[in-house]
C-alpha cells in the first residue's frame, strides 16, 4: 500500500474513529485503525464489537492495500508530525513507513484478516433526524441511565419509541427518569429499540458541528448512523425496558413554577456543603402563598439555606431529594421556567416545561429524618 495525504484531515479522520476501539479488548487486532486505500480514498475503521466508526477521505493513491495499525501509536504520532501532509507505504510483512518532511517512522502492522468485518443493514429507508434535535434529545436523556453495575443491561442504554410523527427518547434508573419528544417527518411502521450509551455519547460528538440529517437505519440486532462523512454501527441491547408510563403519576397535589436558573443556582450554592462522604438530602419546603421555595441541609461540614421566587398552589409539605439528582434534571431543561409537580413527601416530583411535555423528568425523593 502506497498513499500521500494531509496529515491535518487524516489525524482527525483517526482521533474520531479512535473512540470506537476499547484498550480493554483481548484481540490485538481490535486495539488497531483498519486502513484500507483504493481509486483515490482511504477508508479507516475502528470497531470493538459493541460499537463501529468507519469513514473515508481522499487521498493520492500510489498502490492499493489494507492495514491494521495500532490506533494509540498511530494516532499520536499524526498529532506531532511537523508536515503539512505524509507519505505512507506498507510492505507485505506489514512494516509501515511514515515519512512528514524531516520525521520518518516505521512501525509494525498487522494483517487485515484479523480485523472482524462491521455488521451491516439491508432493506428498508432510512430515517433522517436533524443532528440539533437528536443531538439535545440525547442530552438530555442519557444523563439517567443506570449505572449500577447491578442494574439490569437494557437499562443501561437510552430506550428510542419512532411512531408516525414522534420521537421520544427515555432512559431509567430506578431513582429517576428522563423522557424527551419531538416531532417528526416519519409514516413508517412503529420501532423500539435500546441503544447503549457509548453509540449514543459519540453520536453527540460527530454531530457537533454538522447542521445536515442524520440518517438512521435499524436492523434486529444493530442500528447504522450516517452522521456527514462518518457511518456508526452500533449493537443493540436485549431485555424488557421497565413499563415507565406506568410510574409516571397521574395526578398531583402541588405545583411549583420557577426559574430554571434559579433553581440550579440555588441548589448548587446548598450543595457545597455537601461532600461523596458526608452525603445528606436537600430539603425542600413548600409553601403555597409565601411565594419562595425554600432550600436547606445540614452536614458534618455545616448547614446551609437558601430561597428562590416561585409561584406554588396546592398542599404545603416538605420532601427531600438528592442533590445531585436534582440538578442532573433541571440542568437538563432546555427553557426558562419549569413546573414541577409534587404528590407528598414520598411521592417523585415530575418537571415539565411551563407548556406541554416536550420533556418529561422525574426524580424518587429521598425520605427525610425527623427534624433534630
């Protein structure tokens, strides 16, 4: 194999596909970029059985061939080459040579029959989603997924729900729930699937600064991503997703309206006295007609209290919660304002936008001590 290229496009081709290969794997191979140069393109591939990143760029192509090259070693050495662009020649034993204005490498290679082929999709169109849009409804759902090593597999992904016209993304925990809709351009038959987070964490960063659709095509066992230049295979998780429309409350008999930068300063200012070690739930103490929330903890460390402007009609009763919950949800709202729905001291509290229920979060509180 023989190519010459920029050395710029081709480290970041590599920085990108590198994501997808696990340093944990026990196949040499799979700790390795698949590089494969031919009618004037270098495909690069990186896979670790769970999750697969493959994308091409041109290049001026000399001799067509393939290559696996160690991703770490490889990849580092792109960062610091000095040139503008590299030329690249493999032999049959798989020796690499690297050679960037006054830098020269030669590094070993392995065999591309080693490196297991991507699964592919036939049949079917695919689904185009704008990147903003399922970029932001990945945001903010993936932030409550489990992971507990305990906790049932398929709850450790983000659940999609594709109906005619809807999106809707949810993910589960046990202690809290995220569930985020948007409308679509989709007739097609109903999908439901779980995809694992790490799909999902590169899915935000490839679509970072692309503004074109996202194509999504779903298999029985994996989903393909188009994302600009880059096409992403991902498995799917197996199992039944826990029934979370049947833990959403019904009814509920207080409702608070505040300012969602409010609330997070205000709990974050509570939360510096509260440490992994000396851990102690925010209370929260509602009051209809005072119009405050009012916030308050004491640790080993010390007390705090602190109040936001907030309009609250129904019953007054204090709950608790945890901190780190709370503001993993609110930081999450893509608006100003939020309601947020109480049903006593032992009930979840569910926070919606001021108008409809684009987003849907809901977090267990965490029962209070009596007062010392």
């Amino acid at each position: 194999m023989k190519f010459s290229c920029s050395t710029a496009v081709l480290s970041e081709a590599c920085q990108n596909v590198q994501r997808a290969i696990s340093s944990k794997t026990t196949i040499p191979a799979l700790e390795g970029i698949l590089i494969r140069a031919s009618e004037g393109q270098l495909q690069l591939t990186g896979y670790d059985l769970e999750v697969g990143i493959q994308t091409s760029m041109e290049a001026a192509v000399k001799e067509d061939g393939v290559i696996v090259l160690n991703a770490k070693v490889f990849c580092e050495i792109l960062r610091k080459l000095p040139g503008g662009s590299l030329d690249f020649e493999s032999d049959a034993r798989c020796l690499a040579t690297i050679n960037s204005g006054e830098s020269h490498f030669r590094i070993n290679g392995m065999n591309a029959e080693e490196y297991p082929e991507l699964p592919s999709i036939t049949g079917g169109s695919p689904l185009l989603l704008p990147q903003e849009a399922l970029r932001d409804m990945i945001r903010q759902t993936i932030f409550a997924v489990a992971v507990n090593p305990d906790t049932k597999p398929i709850h450790t992904g983000v659940k999609f729900e594709i109906t005619a016209g809807e999106l809707r993304l949810v993910a589960i925990d046990g202690f809290r729930l995220a569930v985020r809709r948007e409308v679509i351009a989709y007739d097609g038959e109903d999908l439901s699937f779980v995809a694992p987070p790490k799909a999902l964490h590169e899915i935000m960063k490839l679509s970072a600064d692309g503004a074109q659709d996202i194509a999504l095509a779903v298999g029985k066992r994996h989903i393909v991503f188009e994302i600009g230049k880059y096409h992403m295979v991902s498995r799917l998780l197996d199992g039944e997703f826990m029934n979370y429309r049947a833990a959403i409350p019904a009814e509920h008999r207080t409702q608070l309206s505040a300012s969602v930068r409010d609330l997070v300063g205000a709990i974050e200012r509570i939360s510096l006295i509260i440490t992994e070690k000396i851990r102690s739930p925010i209370r929260c103490d509602l009051t209809p007609g005072q119009g405050r929330m009012v916030f308050s903890c004491a640790t080993g460390v010390g007390t705090a209290q602190d109040s936001v402007g907030a309009e609250i009609t129904g019953d007054a009763f204090e709950v608790g919660f945890n901190n780190r919950f709370l503001l993993d949800a609110l930081r999450a709202c893509d608006t100003d304002e939020v309601r947020m729905l109480f049903n006593g001291a032992v009930a979840p509290v569910v926070i919606l936008p001021p108008e409809g229920d684009a987003f849907l979060f809901m977090v267990l509180p965490v029962r209070l001590k009596t007062e010392a």
